[in-house]
C-alpha cells in the first residue's frame, strides 16, 4: 500500500532512487482457486529465490551422476 512506500521512501539519503516492482503470477491464482474449488487448503504460499532453484538443481544433477 502507499503507506509502506512512503515508508521505504523515507529511509532512502538524499539524491538517490529506488524502484519497486509488483508482479502477479496470475497463472499461481487460478491454481490456488481450483485447490481450494475442490475442496483443498493452501497451507503456504512463498517464493523462492531464483539462486536457490539453481543451488537445488545442480545439487540434484550431481546427486544423479
């Protein structure tokens, strides 16, 4: 909310900037609605970072050789 940018805003020094970005997985959405359309529960809902699929991945693939 506009509340929490200003907030982040006020912690930034003088001539400097900062950009925020606000996406929406909406294909997420739809998921979570047919869960919970059929009769599911979502227990979490988190992101994980990109270096960490990455880390998981090439563990993963060593694991397998």
């Amino acid at each position: 909310n506009l509340q929490d940018i200003a907030l982040l805003a006020s912690d930034l020094d003088n001539n400097s900037s900062a950009a925020l970005m606000v996406f929406e997985n909406v294909w997420a959405t739809r998921f979570m609605n047919e869960v919970r359309a059929s009769g599911g529960v979502v227990v979490s809902n988190a992101r994980i970072a990109h270096d960490v699929v990455v880390e998981v991945i090439e563990a993963a693939k060593a694991a397998a050789s």
